[in-house]
C-alpha cells in the first residue's frame, strides 16, 4: 500500500508546483523552494558542516545531561508562557529550512518542522484507531502526547522518557490541558519489565528510537513480551538513504550522530522467521536541514 498515495495524495515524486500545492492546501504560506544552484550549495554546506563538526554521538552517556538539561529549559519555560511553541524544541541552527519531497524549502517559520510534522502525524494517527491506550516511548517534551490525546480524548496516554524534566512537563501538560497523561521513567536500554504494555495497545516513537542507534533489540525484547497491537515509529533510519548527493549528505550526518541503523533489516528478519508482520514503510521526504527524521515504519507481533 502506498500510504501517503492513498491518504494525503502527496505523488511519490512531485515537482515544485505539486510542492507548493501540497504546502498551500495545508494553509501554509511564507515559503519558497530553492534552486538547483541553491540546492548544490546547501548539500556542499551540509556535507562540510558534518566534517568539520564536532558531533556528539545519541549513544555517548553525556547525552542524557545533554536531554536532562535541555528538556529542563523547556519545563521552565512552559511552565511560565503555557504556549504550545514552547514545547517545540529547535534542534536546528536554521529552523526555517526543511527537506520536503527532495527539495529544500525555506519557511520564515521558525516553528514549522512541528507544524508540518503534526499534518503527518495526525493523518498516521489512524494506526491506533483501535487501541484503547497508546504509549508515547521517548515523549521529551510530551508534544506528540498531546496530540494524540487531543485527536482520541478517551484513550489512554501514558508517556515515556528517561529524562526527569520529560515527567515535569507532562505533569504541566496535564494541569493546562486537564489531561490524564501518565507518565513512566524508561529507558530503552534497560526496559523495566514492570512497566506493563496491556491488551489493545499501541506503541509510538517519534525521533526517539534513533537514539539507540545499533542497540534496539532490548527495546523489541521487552515489546515481544507484551505484543501490542501496533507498533508506529517516527525515525530516521540508514535503510532510507539511496546513493544520490541529497541523500547522502544525510547519510554523513546520520551516521556521525550515530542515529538508528539496521532496524528495519532486523524487522524484515523477524518477519522471514514469522514472528512480526511489517505494516507499512514509507519514506515521508520530510525532515529538517540536516536529515529526514520521520520516516514510517508500522508493524505488529504475530501471535503464537
Ligand atoms: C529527539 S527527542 C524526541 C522527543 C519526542 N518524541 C519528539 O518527537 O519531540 C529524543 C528523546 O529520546 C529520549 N531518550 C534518549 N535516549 C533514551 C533512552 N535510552 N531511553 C529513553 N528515552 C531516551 C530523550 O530524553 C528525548 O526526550
């Protein structure tokens, strides 16, 4: 099934003037699409940045004070504006510029990397019509919990991160919002068995997966326990990248960061040897400057 053919009739390989219908049809305006001379620097940038660049890898343990201290400013700052934006982190040194459909696409919004994110994420949403409690694995700062609660008021939601900060803004979340999020302290290297996935679940991870880089299988170990219903991740993953200058220029960076790699070849394997079945995956061709962070990946435990 082509996914997003069927459900936001986006081509599979549009042009500028599809780009821009697609954009406009989404009310989004303030935007232009750059030229291929534009694109052949910005690719040179990139590539030269992720040289030169000293990049901390997602695996390397000083990257949990790195989270703790950034999701502590946000806790600080929601805590004081109650704003929605603000619990839109900005990764990027140049938020406006978004990879969309294999163009470059420069927004004077400084937030929309969330705003384009949400139209995909509602629309995928849909896998956890059935559910009755979805898990937010690696929440950060609960954006996509709120989301979720906001398009199914009466599931479940219980959020998860290893972070403390991500506990304190959802506690927030839930006096502004009068939700009744729940939040867990995990991690996916060491799952606690003890946080319990009950029938009719679903599972998501948006950009938060990728932080394992190689080290996901205790993370499938502790999902093959408790085989939910759905499992919907959001990430960046080596299996994506084909050999063109675009794609590779996020390649270099994905792999400096050290983000998911081999994930999706393990999932085929558990599905040769019948223990999963592979819903859909599906490149989105949508990401910040650097990579495109959430591609599809949707599957589910077979049972016996
Ligand atoms: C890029 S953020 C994504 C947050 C959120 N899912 C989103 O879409 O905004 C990655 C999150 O993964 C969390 N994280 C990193 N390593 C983790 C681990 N080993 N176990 C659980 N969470 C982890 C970080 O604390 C951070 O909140």
């Amino acid at each position: 099934m082509n996914f997003l053919r069927k459900n936001y009739g986006i081509l599979k390989n549009p042009t500028k003037k599809n780009i821009c219908s697609w954009l406009s049809s989404h009310r989004i305006k303030n935007f232009y699409i750059e030229n291929n001379k534009q694109k052949k620097e910005r690719i040179k940038k990139i590539l030269n940045n992720v040289k030169k660049k000293k990049i901390t890898k997602v695996t390397n343990l000083k990257r949990k004070k790195i989270w703790d201290k950034g999701w502590k400013e946000v806790y600080l700052k929601y805590k004081i504006s109650h704003k929605l934006s603000s619990l839109f982190p900005i990764y990027q040194p140049t938020p406006g510029v978004i990879r969309l459909f294999n163009e470059f696409v420069i927004f004077k919004d400084r937030f929309i990397f969330d705003k384009l994110s949400t139209i995909f994420l509602k629309k995928i949403f849909f896998y956890f019509r059935d559910c009755k409690t979805i898990f937010d694995f690696g929440c950060g700062t609960g954006k996509n919990s709120i989301l979720l609660k906001k398009k199914f008021p009466q599931k479940n939601v219980v959020a998860l991160d290893r972070s403390f900060y991500s506990s304190r803004i959802i506690k927030e979340i839930n006096n502004v919002y009068k939700f009744d999020i729940k939040f867990k302290k995990f991690d996916f290297f060491k799952p606690n068995l003890l946080i319990k996935i009950p029938q009719n679940s679903g599972v998501l991870t948006v950009t938060a997966l990728e932080q394992v880089g190689t080290k996901f299988k205790n993370f499938l170990l502790y999902l093959k326990k408790f085989k939910p219903s759905v499992i919907v991740n959001l990430e960046p993953e080596d299996f994506f990248y084909k050999k063109n200058l675009y794609d590779s220029s996020m390649l270099k960076f994905h792999k400096k960061k050290g983000y998911l790699t081999g994930y999706i070849k393990h999932l085929k394997y558990l599905e040769k040897k019948k223990i999963i079945k592979i819903i859909c995956i599906q490149r989105l061709y949508f990401g910040s400057e650097d990579n495109e962070a959430l591609n599809l990946i949707v599957w589910e435990f077979l049972n016996g």
